[in-house]
C-alpha cells in the first residue's frame, strides 16, 4: 500500500508509540534527529518509517520516500507536516519493493534494534543505494565520478564499557518485554558484514545510541 502524502498543516496529535517515547526523545533523540535528518538530501529512503517523526525534519530539496511494516504507523505519518515532498509505502525492510540504485541516501532511526533479519535488511538497503561502478559491477552501472550512496542510522546497540555490561544485563528481561527490540546489537559491525565502508561512528550515553554513518 503507498501513501501518496500531502502533509497536514498542523502537526498530527501523538500516537501511542510517540508519547512513550517523548521523555527519551527531549532527553537525547529529538536534538540527534534535528542534527542528522536536516542533512539528508537527493532522493532519500527512510527504513522504518513509523510514526513519523522524522518527516517535519526534512529540508524541501529532499525527495522522501518512507517505508514500514505497519500500515496503522504509515496512516499516522501522513498526518504529520513535512516541507519536503513524501510517498509513504508499506513494506518490509528486508524484502524493498524498488529498483536497484534508486536512492542517493538510505536512513533509519531506532529500527536495527527489531529488524529479525539485520543483514538481510542492510543487504537490501545496499542495493537501494547508486554506486560507482567498480563498487557494483554486478549492476552493469556506468556512475563513474559519482560518490557511493550513503547510509545513516540513529541506533540504539551493544554499549561500549559498563554500557556493553548494562545492554547485556538488561537484553533479556527487555527482550521478554518488549518480543522484538534487542538492546545488544552490534549494529556498526553488522555495516561493515553487509558490505559498506564505514565512515563514521558517534557514541553517545555510554555507546548505547550510536549514529552510524556509511558509503557504498
């Protein structure tokens, strides 16, 4: 199912999800998301798309086509107000419905923590993205000159230190709770397996929220 989204002029009144989220989000994600998804331009697929929360972020050179599993999280993003323009299409990440090299960016927040599948899913967000043509040979692609298509992720993973022992200790109570987010992860390394070349790592709050920033 695709939304084709025409954005409210109000923003949508918050959804179950968002108002569980709003003490972590004034605490940390809300300032990482104003810093991460203004910068996202050229035609950008977001991964896990949710609610929302991201599309009001968007600057209007950006061409937005988001993506999830829940069509009840799509039907609640089409209500919230978004500069750029955006198509809402309900899919699974590990199984995209587009054509090869069709985004200059692939991006998700807070999604790999549920993923059932990580690789699988980071092997298609690979295939979204253009890349030069010795990058990708097996695309028959002539992009000579154009730099590989980027990856970035605002993720929470596996901490660093006394944050690695504190996401192992609480994973499977978590786990229990929650049936599908793993708070251990190692999702940098599961980038890098997948195939892409890491550029950057930023670690906040003892490693456990990580942005993760990669390239073709």
């Amino acid at each position: 199912m695709t939304y084709y989204v025409a954005m409210s002029a109000v923003d949508s009144p918050s959804s179950t999800y968002d108002r569980g989220m709003l003490l972590l989000e004034w605490l940390m994600f809300r300032r990482l998301r104003r810093r991460i998804f203004p910068r996202l331009h050229g035609d950008v697929l977001e991964l896990g798309v949710g609610t929302g929360v991201n599309l009001p972020l968007y600057e209007p050179e950006a061409r937005v086509t988001g993506c999830d599993a829940s069509g009840e999280a799509l039907a609640w993003a089409a209500r919230r107000h978004a500069r750029a323009p955006a198509a809402l299409v309900q899919a699974d990440v590990q199984r995209l419905p587009f054509a090869d090299g069709s985004f200059d960016v692939v991006a998700a927040s807070l999604v790999f923590c549920s993923v059932a599948d990580p690789a699988r899913a980071l092997a298609e967000a690979r295939r979204m993205l253009h890349c030069p043509e010795l990058a990708c040979p097996e695309r028959g692609r002539r992009t000579e000159g154009r730099p590989g298509g980027r990856l970035v992720l605002l993720e929470h993973t596996r901490g660093s230190g006394i944050g690695a022992w504190l996401t192992d200790a609480l994973h499977p109570l978590w786990n229990t709770w929650s049936r599908e987010c793993r708070l251990n992860r190692e999702t940098a390394q599961t980038v890098v397996e997948a195939g892409f070349r890491l550029n950057r790592v930023e670690r906040y709050a003892l490693g456990i929220v990580r942005v993760i920033e990669a390239r073709v």
